[in-house]
C-alpha cells in the first residue's frame, strides 16, 4: 500500500520505457540486467539501513507509550522506634515496630495525560518516518536518474570516438592524396586520444553512478547493468495552482501540526501535574512493651502551595507558539521553492522540446553536408570539427535539459506529494 502511495515521487514514464533509438544512443535493442525505476524504489524500501535504523526508533517510543501508562508500584516501609535511647528506652522492651503498605492513587488524568504525551511523541516520529522514507524514494530516484543521464552521456562519448575515428580516416586519406596537410592527420589523431580519453571518463562516471544508485538500498555493488528508463520522456504536471494546494496535505507540515498537538498535551500534564493524586496507607504496629499489636492508616494530600510546574507550562506554552511559527515560515519557503521549480520545470520542457524538434535535426544535416563538401575539398578540417563538435554540444544539452526535467520533477512532486503525472 505504502509503495503504491510513495509512487507518486516514481517517474512513471521511465518505469516501463526503453531509450530512444537516437544514432547516438547505445546500441542494445533491449537492456540487459535492466533495473526499471519501480524496483530501485521497492529495494530501498525494503532494505535501506537508514530506514531500517528508523525502526527501532520507533519500537523505542513504543516502550515509553507503554511505560508512561504503568501505575506506581506500592512502598513497603518498615519503622522501628523507641530503641537505643536512654532510661526505659536503652535497649528494645519499649521499641515500636510498625510495618505498613502505601499506594499512590493517581488521578486518573494525569495518566491519560501523561500517556497522550508518550502517543503524541509516537505519532510525531511516526511522521518523521514517512518523511524519511519520502526522502529515500525521492533520492533514489535522484539517483536513478544519474544512471539514466549518464547511460546518454556515455553513449555519446562512444557517438565521439566514432565521429573521430571517422574523421581520422578521412583525413589520412586527404593526406596520402597530398589534398591536406600532414599537420591536419596529427591533429585529428589527437582528437581522437582526447575522445578515448572522454568515453572512458565517462564510463567511470557512469560506473559511480551505478554504485550511488546500489547504495541506496545497501548493497556493496549493484547487480544490474543499467537503468531500463526512458531519460527523455516528460511527464506531465499538474497546474501550479493545484500544487500549492496540495501543500498543506504533505507529511512535512504534518509533523508542524503534530508537534503543535505534542506540546499542547505537554502543557495539559504540566498543569496534571500541580495534583498528582492522593497517598493511602495501612499497616501493623506491634509495642514491644506491652506485647499489643494494633492497625493504623494513612492519607497524604500534597498541598499545592507553590506551582512545581509553572516552568514546563510555559516552555510547553512557548514551543506551541513556536511550531506554528515554524510552519508559517515553512510554508513560504515552500511555496517560493514550489515556484522556482515550476518555472524551471517550464523552461527545461521548452528547451528539451526545441532542442530535440529543430536544432537536432539542424546539426544532424549540417554535419551531413559539411563531411560530404570536406570529403571534395570545398570545406576545411577546422570546418568539419566544429560542425561534430556543435552536434555532440547540442546532444549533451538535450541530456542535461532532460535530466533536469526529470530531477526537478521530483522536487516538485517531493514537495507536493502529487502524483497526477504519474501512472503506477
């Protein structure tokens, strides 16, 4: 139930998508090893250590609940008087000795007081829970789409040593029909050094990147070879108004709600508290002396003449003013981050679509013409690596604006809780 809520943080348009059959994109028709996005989630929730620590913070709290609602035990007391002293009392033939029981009876509210505080710290960190594992799914799938980027981002690295390797035949051959210099052929081999050198950069990357991802559900390494997502499908979201409504129903400003509700029952014990509850007392006193044994009784009222618990009042007072503070201030700073995120959700959509429906397919064929007219002599080397460099500049945009999409999509929806633009 709790995976299918926290689905809403789950990018469901990479859950099931393949990459897309770019020339640039890896050559695999089917990933293999794939690890879609909706098990990444599902591991860490069933094997994050961070969460699996939270655990026991909660079975901890669980143990104060029960102990704040434990009666107090009685006290056994045993007196001896009228011993050791002088004249008829120098040794024991007067001693007194009185063995008695007394029970607290407390007032039955201030055990359900002290009780609702023990549940109102439950629930809180109950909250804090669901927060935490809000903040692992949203991670993960941060990570996860690290993969994703990087999976591109390594494909075009090979899409360069390609082009290099391309590039450096067609120059040599320039060369050996002395139509270039010999300079032109040493230059393009270091290019292609220096595009080795990238994809294996990148696939370092790409390798830490797995690892990052692994660790979120505590493996030592991962055991699948790549992300199975589509980087570059854009998932709706809804309007901005609606987000912002959606504000207030999120854990986080549950738990300023919770914990208003925790020191609004602190300030209830405190005033429990003035009266605990009455003292009773039976037991046997037996006189030495006489050899007579005779029952007595006691009652304690404590009196309260000076407040003992004005001081956690008014701390329970003041933090009460305080949580709403909090969550007054919280919900602006939510509300400003809601916004940028928006609009930076807009312009990265923008640039994704531009770049993907006019300046890719603009590069592709001005690369296509610039190697066929370098290939007859009509345009220099120089020309012809600027044109594969713009093309590479333009793809690695179009991963970067994608990425971002996506990674400020989980803000949002971590925000928000929203999940409109999802599909489980």
């Amino acid at each position: 139930m709790f995976l299918k809520t926290c689905g809403r943080l789950a990018l469901a348009a990479l859950l099931c998508g393949a990459l897309l059959p770019h020339a640039w994109a890896e050559s695999e028709a089917a990933p293999r090893a794939g690890l879609s996005l909706r098990a990444a989630l599902s591991r860490t929730l069933q094997s994050s250590p961070e969460l699996a620590a939270y655990q026991h913070v909660l079975k901890a709290q669980d143990g104060r609940v029960t102990q704040a609602g434990l009666r107090p035990n009685p006290t056994l007391g045993v007196e001896l008087e009228n011993v050791l002293g002088s004249g008829d009392t120098a040794g024991f033939d007067e001693a007194e000795l009185t063995l008695s029981l007394s029970q607290l009876i407390e007032f039955p509210a201030l055990r359900e007081r002290r009780v609702a505080v023990a549940q109102h710290q439950r629930d809180a960190l109950g909250i804090e829970a669901h927060i935490r594992r809000l903040d692992a799914i949203a991670e993960t799938a941060r990570r996860f789409i690290a993969v994703l980027a990087q999976q591109q981002a390594h494909a075009l690295t090979h899409y360069a040593v390609e082009l290099a390797e391309d590039t450096a035949g067609a120059v040599s051959k320039r060369v050996a029909a002395a139509r270039s210099p010999v300079a032109e052929r040493d230059r393009a081999e270091v290019a292609l050094e220096r595009a080795h050198s990238d994809d294996a950069h990148a696939e370092h990357q790409l390798l830490a990147a797995r690892y990052a991802l692994a660790a979120s559900w505590g493996a030592d390494q991962p055991d699948f070879e790549r992300a199975a997502a589509d980087l570059f499908a854009l998932p709706e979201v809804a309007d901005y108004d609606s987000l912002v409504a959606a504000l207030d129903d999120t854990p986080d400003f549950e738990a300023y709600l919770s914990e208003q509700r925790l020191r609004e029952s602190e300030l209830r014990l405190a005033l429990a508290r003035r009266n605990p509850g009455i003292e009773v007392g039976a037991g046997l006193r037996r006189f030495q002396g006489t050899g007579d044994t005779a029952l007595l009784f006691s009652v304690g009222v404590p009196l309260p003449f000076f407040d003992r618990s004005q001081g956690d009042a008014q701390t329970a007072r003041a933090q009460s003013a305080g949580a709403v503070a909090s969550g007054d201030a919280a919900r602006v700073r939510a509300r400003m981050e809601l916004f940028r995120h928006y609009q930076e959700l807009l312009d990265r959509r923008r640039q994704v679509r531009v770049l993907r429906s006019r300046a890719l397919p603009l590069m592709e064929s001005a690369l296509q013409n610039t190697q066929y007219a370098y290939e007859r002599g009509r345009y220099s080397y120089l020309e012809l690596v600027d044109a594969q460099r713009e093309l590479l500049d333009v793809r690695a945009s179009l991963i970067e604006s994608a990425a971002q999409y996506q990674l400020t999509l989980i803000e949002i929806e971590r925000l928000t809780g929203n999940g409109s633009s999802r599909e489980d």
